[in-house]
C-alpha cells in the first residue's frame, strides 16, 4: 500500500476498512503525510476522522424494506429497486488535518 501511496502521491484515504488506518500508521513518511477518513467508523476511535454509522436505524430500515417486499402483491413488478438514506454523523480526528 505504500508503494500506491507514493506512485500516486495520494493525500488521504477514505475506507471502510478499520485496518487501512493501521497500515498507513506502520510506516509513517513524515515527507508525505497521507490522512485517513473512515467511512464506518466506531465511536471508540477518537483518533480517526469518519463517519459513524446509525447501523440500529440502517437495520430497521432494512427490516421494514424487506417487509414491504413481503407484504406486496404477487403481481407488483417495480423496476425501481427500493433504497433508504440513514444519516451517519461525522467525528473530527486527528488522522485528517485540513489544507491551508
């Protein structure tokens, strides 16, 4: 991962994946700081910018969702496949600094 770092001079790193911010940490280059915003970030990692999902509500969405399918008219064909928008709420850290 490193090596992507540097070949395309990235300056942060958005990823669900906890362990990214692991990796980028294990080798620091203070000559090209890379920053990390985690996209499901738990609320037990101050030191991680991010999101925090509302994963009860996105699991109670789902639940309704589903439901709804269930509940439908055998013949309802819809070709528009059914979605739900549950806000997460960001978490300043200090694994991504602002550009001045």
């Amino acid at each position: 991962m490193h090596a992507w770092v540097k070949k395309h001079r990235i300056e942060a790193v958005m990823s669900n994946w906890g362990s990214i911010s692991t990796i980028l940490e294990q080798h620091p280059d203070p000559t090209h700081p890379v920053g990390f915003v985690s996209l499901c970030r738990e609320l037990k990692a101050p030191q991680i910018a991010g999101i925090v999902p509302n994963l009860d509500l996105v699991g109670q969405r789902a639940v309704a969702l589903l439901g709804s399918i269930i509940n439908a008219p055998a013949d309802l064909n819809s070709s528009t496949p059914l979605t739900s928008y549950v806000e997460g709420t960001w978490h300043d850290g200090p694994s991504i600094q602002p550009q001045n």
